[in-house]
C-alpha cells in the first residue's frame, strides 16, 4: 500500500441514511480498502432528482405492494461524485491503469461479473445492482472518504476542472446514454423535456449527433437559456406555448422524430406521445415518484411507436469526460451550488425546490 497523505484520520463525517426523510450527519471510521480496492478522498459528490426520490420514500427505492424495498439503509448516500487516490495496492492499480494522486470517479453501479446480465456484457443492468448510495455493499460519496471496489469501473479525469464539474460526469453519462438509445439521424427533430442537470446534457449529446433540430421544453427561462448554451436550436417554456402545437407547425403537421424524456412528471409522458410523429421513437429516463397512466394506443393502433427505457450509462463515460475536458458545456451555470456537506439538509431542499438552482453538489470537509 502507499498513500499521498502522512495520516489518514480514523474517522470522518458523513451522511447516513436510516430510511426515508432521516437522513443523519455523523462522526463514523474512515473505510479501510482491501486486496484489490481504492480509498478515495471525497472533493465533491452531487445531489440526484434519484437521491431526492430515495429521501422522500419513493416505491422504487423502499418497495410497495408490487415489489420489494431495493434501497438499504445505514448506508452513506451519493452516487455521482469524484475524488483523489489516497491508498491502494498493485493489483487495483494495474487493473484501473491509476496511482496515488489521481483524479478519479467511478461508474455509479459496482457490477458483480457473475449474474447473466453481467457475463452477456450488460453490467449496467446487473441483477443484484448494488450502486453506490444505495447498498450496505457499496457506500458512496457523502462523505469525506470513499472505497472503490475492486469490481468498480474506474476512469482519470482532469485535475484542473474544478470539482463539482467534474462529479458532473455521472449525469452526463446517463445524459447520453438516454441520446444513445434514441438513435438520432441526421434529418431528425428531436425533442427533450426536461432542462435539468440531465436534460441539459442530453440536449448537448442530442446536438452533437447531428440532427435538423433539437428543441428543449421547460417552465423555466433560466433553464430553457442553459439549453440554448448547450446547443438547442429551439426552447420552449410550455407554460407559455403549447409544445405539441409549436412541434406539428414546424414538422408540417407530422410531429418529432424523437423525444426524450428527462423531467419525472407524469404529464410529461402523455404530452411525448401526442408531439411525435407515427413511427416516432421515445426514450424514457426518469425516475417517477408516482404511477404513470397514458393511453397506450397511442403507442400501438395510433402511431406504432418505439418506446425505450435507458438507464445508467454504458459505455458513455469516456465521451462525457472528453465534453466535461473540452470545456463545450457552460459548466459555471450548470453547477449551479456547493454546499459544505453538512448542509446537505439545504442541498435536499434546494433539489426538492427546483426553482432556485440547476445542479447542487456537496464539498466534504
């Protein structure tokens, strides 16, 4: 083992969730890495729309009368986050190509290589799904010090962005994954609801595909200008404009090509299958807090519709720290607050609000 820093404290402040809306700051030991793994140094970790949803007791994550409870509590919170090597042993510096000293971040889900998901090569959707945050097995980032296990997949990022953009590359990644799964081409109008910490990066990713148009929807103007900088053609505030009538003027009376959904508002699902064109295609991000009910004949007998989820994002973190590197996205504005983390109290609130900020991160002590 070797380390960049003469002491490592034995303990360290950090959050921990002991179920829906008690969430707790305390005083814990710092992680002791094992044969294979990596101690981290937290610089920043982000607040996700998911953490919130986590927070408040969504379904997904502590179960309902449909299935099981998937989230775990005692455990730290945060999943999008970067930090800098402090310990680790050969084996897991030959097998992530990092030493001492390196800016890292990690994929948010810690596949376990043996469930059939894992060995066909679709580790995002790995059947016990143990993502940081979330799982006993895998704590994250709300904290001053983290392990990477040593399952982890692992990637060097810039030093010389500052931090919280750099922990954007976890929701940049799944930004453009949901872009991946819609299969932009060249001639489509595309449309993403939602301007977000995601909606922004999938606008950007949208963009950079190429089509005839990407049109970006909200209720904010501050959001909707966001979109503009990471390349929209169009914005719409839909509290001002009707977006399916502003789509069929411009396409002629037929509707977007594409449409990708990244706000959780169940008005939004319905609002994307009445703007897209028969043959259209829809991708679906979010995390919902509650049901969803649209007529489903739109996707069927009206329209035939490809209608795809997306989740996570396989295979799109080198691309979303290339953008983060080449300075193309207005990072300053979207990293809109840190917080020292104990404040993260004030970060959920600000999430919860959406009206005061874009994208809130935590900086440890």
């Amino acid at each position: 083992m070797s380390t960049t820093e003469t002491t490592i404290p034995d303990t360290m402040q950090a959050v921990i969730c002991h179920g829906p809306e008690d969430y707790r700051l305390e005083d814990v030991p710092v992680p002791q890495p094992g044969p294979g793994q990596a101690l981290v140094r937290v610089e920043a970790v982000g607040i996700c729309a998911s953490d919130l949803k986590c927070y408040h007791g969504a379904a997904k994550f502590w179960g309902d009368e449909n299935r099981p409870a998937w989230a775990e509590t005692e455990v730290i919170p945060g999943h999008e986050f970067v930090g800098v090597v402090v310990q680790l042993d050969e084996v897991a510096a030959e097998r992530w190509g990092i030493a001492v000293g390196d800016r890292v971040v990690s994929e948010q889900i810690v596949p376990c290589g043996q469930c059939r998901y894992c060995v066909r090569g679709q580790y995002w959707m790995c059947a016990p799904h143990d993502l940081y945050g979330f799982k006993r097995r895998t704590p994250g980032a709300m904290a001053s010090y983290m392990i990477y296990p040593e399952d982890a997949r692992v990637y060097k990022i810039s030093k010389d962005l500052p931090a919280a953009h750099a922990a954007f590359t976890e929701p940049l990644s799944c930004a453009l994954h949901a872009v991946e799964r819609a299969n932009i081409q060249f001639e489509d109008v595309v449309v993403v609801a939602g301007c977000g910490p995601i909606g922004l990066g999938m606008v950007a990713g949208a963009v950079a595909k190429g089509p005839a148009e990407v049109i970006a929807l909200d209720m904010s103007d501050r959001k909707l200008a966001l979109a503009a900088k990471c390349g929209a053609t169009r914005t719409v505030n839909i509290t001002e404009q009707d977006p399916v009538e502003f789509v069929k003027e411009l396409t002629g009376g037929y509707g977007a090509d594409v449409y990708i959904e990244g706000t959780g508002h169940p008005a939004a699902v319905g609002q994307g299958l009445n703007l897209l064109r028969k043959l259209g295609r829809y991708v679906e991000y979010s995390v919902f807090g509650s049901d969803v009910t649209v007529d489903w004949s739109i996707i069927s007998d009206d329209k035939e519709l490809d209608v795809l989820g997306a989740h996570l994002g396989p295979h799109c973190w080198p691309a979303a720290i290339r953008m983060l590197e080449s300075g193309r996205l207005p990072m300053d504005e979207i990293c809109s607050d840190q917080l020292p983390l104990e404040k993260f109290q004030d970060g959920l609130d600000l999430v919860a609000d959406g009206t005061k900020s874009i994208k809130v991160s935590l900086i440890p002590a």
